[in-house]
C-alpha cells in the first residue's frame, strides 16, 4: 500500500483505464473532505492560477489582437489609448473579478476569510477602474493637444479637476468596500470635512476658478509670449496645468506660477503684436539745440537733389513763396516770412526714409515726431512698426534704421547731443593748455616792460 494516499488514488486511477472519472474524483473528494485545510489551500491554489491565467490571456491575446488591429487601421488617437496603457489597466479588473467570485467555490475556508477576501477584490476592482480611467484622461488630453483649438481652450486643467475627483470617489469606494460600509455613510460625512478640504485644497481650487475665467475669457494660451515683472516671468507659456502655469523665460530658465495669480496681478500678454505682424520701434534721438537754424537757399537746393526730399522741397518751396507773398510786409526780415529749417527737414527726411523702406509696416501707426525739449536737447521719436515679429529680424531693421539716420543728422547742419565722455574732458583740456602757454608768455613780456629801469 502506497504511504501517500494522492499518489495511491492517482495509481489506481491508472490502471482503471477509461473509467479514470469515476475512479479518481470520488476518492479525491472523499479524501478532501477528510483533510479540509488541504482542500482549503488546494482551492486557493486553483483560484490563484485562474486569476492569473485571466491575466495572461487578456494580454496575450486579447489586448494583443487589439493592438494588432489598431496599428493596422488609419486613425491615429487608437495608438495614444495603447501608448497610455489604458488597456493595460483594464486587464487587471478580470483577475480582480475572478477572485471576487470565485471564492465563494474555495471549500472549508472561513466566513471572515471569505469577507476579507471579497473585501479586497472590491476594492482592487475600484482601484484599477480609477487608474484605468486616470490613463484614458491622460489619453484624452493628449488626442486633444493634437488639434489647433488646443492652443486657444487647453482642457489639461479641467482634466486634472475630473481625474482629482475621480481618485477622491476610487478613495471613498475603496475605503467602504475594505470596511464593508455604504458609499454613501461616507459621501453624506464629506460635507462635514468642507472647512478642512477648503483649507487643503485652496490653491487648487482657487486655481481652478482661474483657469475656467483664463480659458473662457482666452487670457491665455500655450505658445503666448507674457511678462509678469511680479515672477520675475518674460517668455513663452509651454504649459497650462491645473494648479500652475509654466513659461520658459528668454534665458531658458522656467517660471512656474500659480494659475490664481493671473486674476490677481497685472500681466502683458504680447499675443496682439504676434497676430497683427508688426512689432513697435519707439525710440528717440536727441538733437543739440543750438545747431537748430534755417536754411539757406544754397542748402535748399542741395536737398532738393536728393531724391527721398524732391518732392518735399519742392511742395515747400511753392507754399513758402505762395504764403509770404500774401502775408509777410518785409519778407527780407527772418521774422516776418516763413522759411524752412533744418530740423524740420530732417523730419521730413526720416518720414520719406521709413516710407521707402523694406522693413517698416505700412499700415499700422506711423509717426516721426518732436517730443518736448529738455536738457538734453531736442528728442526726435521714431514711431513704427517693423512688419516681421521675429526677434532678431526686429532689432536688425530698428539697429539699420538707426544707423542710417544718425549719419545723416550731420548733412543736416545738425548735432547729436549726448553727455560729455571722458575723451571730451581731455581733449578741452588740451586745447586750452595749448592755448594758455603763449597768454602766459605774452604776460610775462609785458610785466618786464613795464618795469621802472
């Protein structure tokens, strides 16, 4: 007789032959029964393997067939669901779901064990759904960001609040089926809890707020340039979340700031100047004052060769001689007759200049203007837009712009003030030490003759 009574039963269920059911099932549940803890753990062996055969068949076949398909067909927001593991997720629920109502079939094992046991599996199953579906809104997003309107309404926010909520209702449900309590003793004791979550969650839900008025109102959105003196924040919004918005500022570095903060200060969001396709140039020159005079009639007809003053000269001249004629008593007295001067041709010069030029937008605010005199002299501005917004493309037109006018002012009779440098100092000093040595001579030969003999 065999020492181990499975090995006997499995021999003589041998040498049955066909009858091998009846012969062996009888005696296996017989000796079952007669050894309940061996049964117990035999059952938990077999709901174990069934669970994780569940698992295996889902993902070797089920989800690879889905995969399988989905590579294979045209649409491209398929992929970014198997990308994000959405299906991955999901698998895990038919394990989850095989324990749950399996162990009902394990025999001999306790009543508590049994509860505990259903307990868990419940709250695995709420515990994947929740990932599942955190997986699909990142999915989602993702699909989303792939459309233009993106730019304009980002949902990435308004993702985060649903998948918050959501992992707040996975919680509760997780905790009640682990307790074995009603959902809804809990959900009825959150109201209880508002002061405390209020005070947890202020940022997030200040946040929140400010994102719905920053996306309805389209303050807005990922790509613009913005400064925010306050952060220390100048560049582009790369990012839109829930709790904060992150811009990569000019330096690279990033600047992260609180959604909320947009309601709450002042920023520039430099959106109108990308869409219009001008950038401004607001810069002024300061001309010396006291080279400021009129022109002489040899000046007027050299500036009437040139050709951006041509027609300006020409204009001016007969409107002079056509108002002095009929206005002024003594035209021979400065006084009493109109006359051109050379700052307001050079006026006139940099009007026809920017008119002309490649670089300078046409149709938006053009002005070329005097602002008022101080001690610096005469601030002539420079009012346009350069009809590229690019960066560099920007500061080399404004740079050529400028170089061009501040070598012209000169043909103009006229002076560019700035500040005395060191090199000015020395060179007056210079002058009047080159000056005062035959002064100091001429006084000591005068000194002698006036001397008494």
């Amino acid at each position: 007789m065999h020492a181990n009574p499975l090995l006997a039963i499995a021999v003589q269920a041998a040498a049955s032959g066909p009858a091998w059911e009846e012969s062996i099932i009888g005696p296996l549940i017989t000796w079952l029964k007669a050894h309940p803890l061996i049964a117990t753990v035999v059952g938990l062996s077999l709901l174990t393997g069934a669970a994780w055969l569940g698992l295996v068949v889902v993902r070797r076949y089920v989800i690879r067939a889905v995969d399988l398909f989905t590579r294979r067909s045209t649409a491209w927001w398929d992929d970014l669901l198997l990308d994000r593991e959405v299906l991955h997720r999901l698998s895990w629920i038919v394990p989850a779901l095989i324990v749950y109502q399996g162990v009902d079939f394990v025999p001999y094992l306790p009543q508590i064990l049994a509860d505990l046991v259903h307990r868990v599996a419940l709250a695995s199953l709420a515990l994947f759904g929740v990932r599942a579906f955190a997986a699909l809104l990142t999915a989602i997003n993702e699909i989303y960001n792939r459309f233009p309107i993106s730019k304009e309404r980002p949902i990435k926010g308004l993702l985060q609040v649903i998948s918050i909520v959501a992992h707040v209702i996975g919680g509760v449900l997780i905790i009640a089926a682990l307790m074995d309590e009603s959902p809804l003793l809990f959900f009825s004791g959150l109201g209880a809890m508002t002061a405390v979550t209020m005070l947890v969650f202020r940022d997030s839900i200040l946040s929140l707020v400010a994102g719905v008025q920053i996306t309805a109102n389209d303050l807005i959105r990922v790509g613009d340039w913005i400064e925010m003196p306050q952060f220390n924040a100048d560049g582009d919004v790369v990012d839109i979340a829930l709790n904060s918005v992150r811009v990569q500022n000019w330096d690279k570095t990033f600047t992260v700031i609180p959604t909320h903060k947009f309601l709450e200060n002042s920023f520039k969001n430099w959106r109108g100047m990308q869409e219009t396709g001008g950038r401004r140039i607001k810069r002024s020159f300061h001309i010396d004052m006291s080279t400021i005079r009129f022109l002489t009639e040899e000046e007027i007809d050299r500036f009437g060769r040139f050709v951006l003053l041509q027609d300006y000269i020409a204009q001016k001249k007969k409107e002079l001689e056509e108002h002095n004629r009929t206005h002024a008593a003594e035209p021979g007295y400065v006084a009493n007759a109109r006359r051109l001067t050379n700052v307001g041709t050079l006026r006139a010069y940099i009007t026809a200049y920017l008119r002309q030029h490649p670089g300078i937008h046409q149709d938006l605010t053009f002005l070329v203007r005097q602002l008022q005199p101080g001690p610096e002299g005469l601030p002539i501005e420079i009012y346009v837009f350069v009809n590229d917004v690019r960066w560099a493309v920007y500061e080399g037109v404004q740079a050529d712009v400028f170089d061009h006018i501040l070598a012209m002012v000169p043909e103009f009779g006229l002076r560019v003030y700035q500040k005395p440098s060191g090199g000015d100092v020395a060179a007056a000093a210079a002058a009047w030490a080159e000056g005062a040595q035959p002064l100091s001579a001429l006084c000591r030969q005068l000194s002698k003759e006036l001397q008494p003999a």
